[in-house]
C-alpha cells in the first residue's frame, strides 16, 4: 500500500470531518454569547433573539462556514503531512519541520479563504444587481434592529 493511502489519507479525512463539527460547535457556543449578551445588555429575551435570528443571520452563511471548515481541515492535513513525512530523525528537523507546516498552514488557510471571499462577493454582487430595485423600500433589511430597540441602544439617557 502506497505511503499516500496509508498515511495521509487517513489524516485528511480525518481532518475534513473534525473540522465541519468544531466550526458547528464554536458557531453555537458564539450564538449562545450572543444572545446571553443580548439579553443582560439590551433586554432582548431568548425567544425574539432565536425568532429574529434567520433575519440577522442567512443560513446560507452557516453552509458555507461549514464547507470553508471542511476544505481549510483538508488543506490543514495535506500540508501538515506534506512535511511531516519530510522530518528526519531528529529533534531539530521535527521543530523545523513543525514551524513549516504551521506556518505554510496559516498562509494556505488565509489564500484560500480569499479565494472563497471573492467567490461569494461575486456571486452575492450578481444576485445584489438583479433584486436591489425590488428591496428598496418594499421590506426591513437584515441586521436592522426593530424600532423599539434601536431607540433604547441609541438614545442619550440623561
């Protein structure tokens, strides 16, 4: 059996089914902040905070958080096997070796999350183009606080 087969396959499928379900548990653990901050700083109870929230938050953008965590898990891997199986036995190529793989990581996550952020924005700008005429007044836009709130975040309290 082929090193590729035995070694990294394993860590990259691995990687691309952790990833998806830490993104899914820091997602809820940050709703969850959310709306306990919501609720001691603007009085806003936990039911009108998950009523309104597919308001304030698409789900298409949870989809896609889960995707971009799915494919970062497999880059993650394959540049983290990459050097790993590149390491010789010794302790100063595994710290060199592990310095690499962090740091060639970080870059390769942050280009290809570029590369997923100009692929939404051009994709949001197309569909943005064709609606934008039916929005304009015609319904509340999304993340706009109801009325009663953005009175009480906003005014002056004397």
């Amino acid at each position: 059996i082929a090193r590729g087969f035995r070694l990294v396959l394993p860590r990259v499928l691995a990687m691309a089914m952790a990833m998806p379900l830490l993104s899914v548990w820091t997602t809820l653990a940050a709703m969850l902040g959310g709306m306990l901050a919501s609720d001691l700083v603007m009085g806003v109870t936990p039911s009108y905070f998950i009523a309104t929230l597919p308001d304030a938050v698409k789900a298409s953008n949870l989809t896609l958080a889960t995707a971009k965590s799915a494919v970062f898990g497999v880059f993650i891997a394959l540049v983290g096997c990459h050097y790993g199986l590149r390491v010789k036995p010794n302790t100063e190529s595994l710290g060199q070796g592990t310095t690499a793989s962090v740091v060639t990581s970080i870059t390769v996550v942050i280009l290809v999350d570029a590369l997923f952020g100009r692929h939404v924005h051009l994709q949001e700008s197309t569909k943005e183009s064709f609606c934008i005429a039916s929005r304009l007044g015609t319904r509340r836009m999304p993340g706009r606080l109801p009325n009663d709130l953005r009175m009480r975040f906003f005014s002056v309290k004397e």
